[in-house]
C-alpha cells in the first residue's frame, strides 16, 4: 500500500536533489509512462493505492529515489489523487497522475494504442484499425503529458520517455522546453518502412518522437528500420555510421539498449528452499518425466497458437514419448475488453480441448493450460519445474521471459527454444532458434532438445547467463542515461549515483 506524504527539495542552480539534507549529486529525472507504477484498490468498502511495478518500474522507482524528481503517468481510474510522494517513509520523488477520462481511455488507449500502434509495430496488419477518432485523442493526451511534463520540469532534469503510448510527447515537450534533455525508449518492435507507411499519420508520430535528443530501441534491427523511416519518409539525412538522424539543425541520436533483467535478483530467489520445494510440488503434480514450459501474456502476437500446433506435431511424430512429457501452458489475461482478444481466448481454449482429447491415455494429460497470472516466486518455481521453455512470439520487441528461464536454471539442466523474431534472439543465440511459422521445425526442436547431451545444455546455458548477467536491467538504464547525458553534455553533467555505478 501506498501513502501520501511530504516531497524533498531540488536546487536548480547546483543540480542538486535535496532530501531531507542529503544530495545525489547528479540531476533529477522525469519519467513519463503511460501507466503508473501504483493502482487505486477498493476493498471492504475502502479505497487505497498500492504498488503493481516489477521489473523495469522497480528500476525507475530506485533511480527516482537516489536522484528525486517526477513520475508522470495514468493511474488506470479515475478516482486517483492528482499526486503523491514516494516513498511514503521517506518521500524522495512526486508520483503525479494524468487524468485521463472515458474518452481518453476508450480512443487513446483502447483504441489508437491497442488496436493500431500496437499491432502495427508487431508487423500484425490485419489487426490493424485506425480511426481519425482514435488519432484525435492519441494527440490530446500526448498533449496532456507534455504539459504536465513542461510544468514539472526544472533545470537541468532529464526527461525519460516510456513507450510508444506517447511518442508525440517529445516534439510537444521540446517546443515548450527546448532546454530539457529528452530522451525516448520503444519498449516494443519497430516495423519496416515498408509497413510503417500504411499508418496514415506516419509522418506525424516520426517527428514527434525526433523532438527527442535520444531514441532508444531493443536491437540494431529496430534502429535500421527507424532510420530507413526517416530517410525514406521524411526525406532527412541520416548518418547510419553515427547513428544519427538531422532534424531542423539539431542531431537526434539513435541506438539500441537491449532490455535486460535484474539478474542478481532472479539468482537469489532461484536458489532459496522454498521456491525449490514449490518446483518439486509442481513436478510432481505433473506426474511427468519432460516438463515444456510456455509462459506469456495472452496475445496474438505470442505465436501461442502456433506453439500448440508444434506440440500437436511433436506428439504425432514421436509416440514414443507419449506420457513422458507435458507441456504447461501459462497464459497471462491481457486487454480482455477487446475482441480480437476475445476471439484469441476462444480459439486457445479450443486447440488446447482439442489436443488433450486427442492424446491423453492411462491418466496422462499431454496439456496442463493455467489461465492465470503467478508472482515472481511462483512463476520462478514453474522455471525450475521445466526442461525445456518454449517460447514463439510471431514479434517480440525483446522477451523478457527467455532470459527470466535462463536466470533460473543455476544447475545448467535445462534448454531454451526462441522464436528467431524475438529480440533476445539477437543476444541468446546459444537458444534453439525457430521460425514459428514453420510447425515440422518446432517439432523437430522439441525432440532436439530433449535428446540433447548434458554438456551441451550446460555449455549453452552458461554462455547464456553470462550475457544475462553483463547486461542486466541497471547496465540498460544507466547506459540509456548516460547516453543521453552525453548528447545533451552542453546542458548537464553526467549521470551520478546508483545509475552510474
């Protein structure tokens, strides 16, 4: 839960962050997401906030918290306070709320975010909709972040931009504050010029994310397709050797951040005692010698149906090892108001009632389907339970969930099969790459990697985690930041404290 409480203090003409007498040394820092790293929960009656963020918002909540400074975002209702300090014990930063109404969430969010950006950028353009409606107020409330930004912002903060929900905020910012440091970073793909033209307002949202100083993708691959964006769309000069983009006299830096994830942390519960006999339990239940594991956010873009459809294969191929292996199907519910995921939900269910009747005999259930959502220990322990992860995004910005396996398996006993159109693919090459289109190659994968020698699975792990651990989530945010303090050198000092270490 979280409360409200009193904010420190921030010294402009030092750059200084005071907090309760103590000063970071280095600059504050703006973070704009659309959603909040806290939700307004009603219980007994009672409303109270309490926090939702793991991972990538655990990380801006340290950084907020050694430099001060300002998270702005949706809190996901209506009911929200316009601001709170953070942390309630110790107020360091000022969480402040956009207040979005039924419009915004109906046009903006619902509509030009999940029906058209995000499929567009996941290279889905049947799923595409676009609307002049859903563009309209996608404007208004990029609108609303830049003011509420340019209103918050003091010398010398960094201002760091989360996603493609707000990638007009940029240019909007930098028109108001042309002084403000700004940088941007896709969490998601970046498509082909080529498919990036079909968006009628192609133009529109370029520019607006080029009102950035610095703009941050997952992997080389993206950077290109930006770059081919504003060379053959907008017509501008783009140094590809520098990576950098000429807009109205200003240079606009372009690079890949691979996302990582807070290794260390993933060691540390992978080798407590109780995630461990919460795996054994899991294995057990199973009653099952070979134990896939398929983990992901029920959405289109996950190739969960073409995973099934590789399993089903498998299973026709090799009948030897029916009832020696399940697959555990966890499907995380997302966006469950829109229909295409409604439809998705349907099909699934379906495909899954379909294999289990087809295959099952003497007790044994080839598919355990868990329609649900673990916290980390569980879901750290289904990590464990597993042989093998099979993980197919059709397009996937990164897939954090490839390098959380790897992470978890500290006895280098287990395989990992990546769709080869993930971004991780580009870093864990060492995984059993697929094309997930190509169901004959998912099935030859499986069986791949449940004969393979255990020296191999050892080897290839470690050289996995090795990467995992250089580039783990601090090494991406402090790398982000202190690339956008070196674009920016003329107007602040480089980054200091928790982020530079």
């Amino acid at each position: 839960m979280v409360e409200t409480g009193t904010g420190g203090a921030h010294d402009s003409a030092n750059n200084t962050v005071t907090r309760n007498g103590n000063g970071s040394g280095g600059p504050r820092l703006i973070v704009l997401s659309n959603r909040a790293p806290v939700r307004v929960v009603r219980e007994r009656g009672r409303e109270h906030m309490e926090h939702t963020v793991g991972g990538v918002g655990s990380t801006f909540l340290r950084l907020l918290e050694d430099h001060g400074g300002v998270w702005i975002a949706w809190s996901g209702s209506r009911k929200a306070p316009d601001r709170l300090q953070l942390p309630a014990h110790d107020p360091r930063f000022s969480l402040v709320f956009a207040p979005l109404s039924d419009r915004d969430t109906a046009n903006y969010y619902y509509g030009m975010c999940n029906r058209g950006l995000w499929p567009l950028m996941h290279y889905m353009i049947p799923n595409c909709h676009f609307s002049s409606e859903y563009w309209s107020q996608y404007q208004s409330v990029n609108r609303l972040f830049a003011e509420l930004t340019a209103a918050e912002a003091q010398a010398g903060d960094l201002i760091w931009i989360q996603d493609f929900h707000l990638a007009l905020v940029p240019q909007l910012l930098h028109e108001k504050r042309p002084e403000l440091p700004i940088g941007i970073f896709w969490h998601v793909p970046f498509p082909p010029e080529q498919l990036f033209r079909i968006f009628p307002w192609r133009s529109e949202l370029l520019y607006g994310m080029l009102g950035s100083d610095l703009i941050g993708f997952h992997t080389n691959t993206y950077v290109k397709h930006f770059l081919d964006c504003c060379e053959r769309i907008l017509g501008l000069h783009v140094d590809r050797q520098a990576g950098e983009v000429m807009v109205e006299h200003r240079r606009v830096r372009v690079g890949a951040f691979p996302l990582g994830i807070p290794a260390d942390h993933f060691a540390t519960l992978a080798a407590s005692e109780r995630v461990h006999e919460r795996a054994d339990r899991i294995r057990r239940a199973l009653r099952s010698q070979i134990v896939v594991l398929g983990v992901d956010r029920l959405d289109y873009t996950k190739g969960i149906l073409e995973r099934l459809a590789g399993f089903e294969r498998f299973l026709e191929n090799n009948p030897e090892y029916h009832r020696r292996v399940a697959l555990v199907l966890i499907a995380v519910p997302s966006r469950t108001k829109l229909a295409d995921y409604a439809t998705l939900k349907r099909q699934l269910d379906e495909q899954v009632g379909r294999v289990v009747g087809r295959f099952s005999s003497e007790g044994w259930v080839p598919i355990r389907y868990l329609y649900t959502q673990f916290n980390l220990e569980e879901l750290i322990a289904y990590y464990q339970a597993a042989d093998i992860a099979l993980l197919t995004p059709l397009r996937d910005g990164m897939n954090l969930v490839a390098k959380e396996f790897v992470a978890a398996h500290l006895g280098d006993d287990a395989v990992l099969i990546l769709s080869e159109f993930a971004g991780a693919a580009e870093e864990l090459k060492e995984a059993l790459l697929v094309n997930p289109y190509d169901i004959d190659a998912l099935a030859r994968s499986l069986r791949q990697a449940i004969e393979m020698d255990p020296g191999e699975k050892a080897t290839r792990l470690r050289a996995m985690r090795a990467k995992i651990n250089l580039n783990n989530l601090q090494h991406w945010s402090e790398s982000f930041l202190n690339t956008l303090s070196g674009v920016s050198s003329s107007r602040i000092p480089q980054l200091s404290g928790a982020a530079a270490r």
